[in-house]
C-alpha cells in the first residue's frame, strides 16, 4: 500500500516527540503571531521559497526562525497545519492500514484526537477511537 508520508508515528512516539519538540512549536506560533502585529504576511510572500522582500530590506529576524523551525519540525515527521494556532499533525497507521493523523493543538494537554488525511481539523475523532 503507498502511503502519502515517509515516516509514521505510533502514538506513544508522537506524544514523545510532541514533549521534545512542543518549545518549538510554540515558538514558532509566537514568531508568526509577532509577524502578524508587524503586519508581514508569510503566506502572502514566498519566504519559503527563498524569494526576497522586493530588495527593499532584509526579512524580520522572526521569518528566519519561522523558517528554521518550521523545517527542523517536518525533517522530524511532524506535519504543521496551521503555524499561528500551534496545529501540527503526526502521520500514523491504523490498524486497519489506514494512513491517517494524530492531531495536536498548541494549549492541549497531550494528543486526545485523530483525523482522516481528508477530513482535516473538523473530522477529529477521539483517540480512543482509533
């Protein structure tokens, strides 16, 4: 069966990663929220793609740690969602076979919620039910 993503996180492994990496994700959503008061939209502009400000001046110092964080958190597995929210994704495997999403929002306790790769934030479903 091909699957949509590389590496798969049993939920023990997410809910390890997410303790080690949750500093970052915060982080990061305070980065982008400071961006958002400067009124810089990452969206709007192509800073991932490396593309520049017009020549008219530098990034602020937030897009590169946006940046940075944001690709040491996908080299890890970790599928971010939604930067300002702190909404980040772990691909895993049900026991059907089924690849789908561990679910996690910056401000929630642990990983309580699952999802289809379709059904995004609104399809969460109780881990339990997994």
């Amino acid at each position: 069966m091909a699957y949509l993503h590389a590496i798969h996180f049993s939920l023990e492994e997410a809910q390890s990663t997410l303790n080690d990496i949750l500093p970052k994700v915060e982080q990061m959503s305070n980065a982008k929220r400071k961006l958002d008061t400067m009124g810089y939209d990452l969206r709007g502009h192509h800073f991932f793609a490396g593309m520049g400000t017009n020549g008219t001046k530098p990034y602020p110092d937030e897009v590169n740690k946006v940046i940075e964080l944001f690709r040491e958190l996908t080299a890890k597995g970790v599928v971010i969602k939604d930067i300002s929210r702190g909404l980040i994704d772990f691909p895993t495997i049900r026991a059907n076979g089924e690849e789908v999403y561990l679910c996690y929002l910056l401000g929630e306790k642990e990983i309580e919620f699952w999802h289809g790769i379709e059904d995004g934030f609104a399809g969460r479903q109780s881990i339990e039910e997994l």
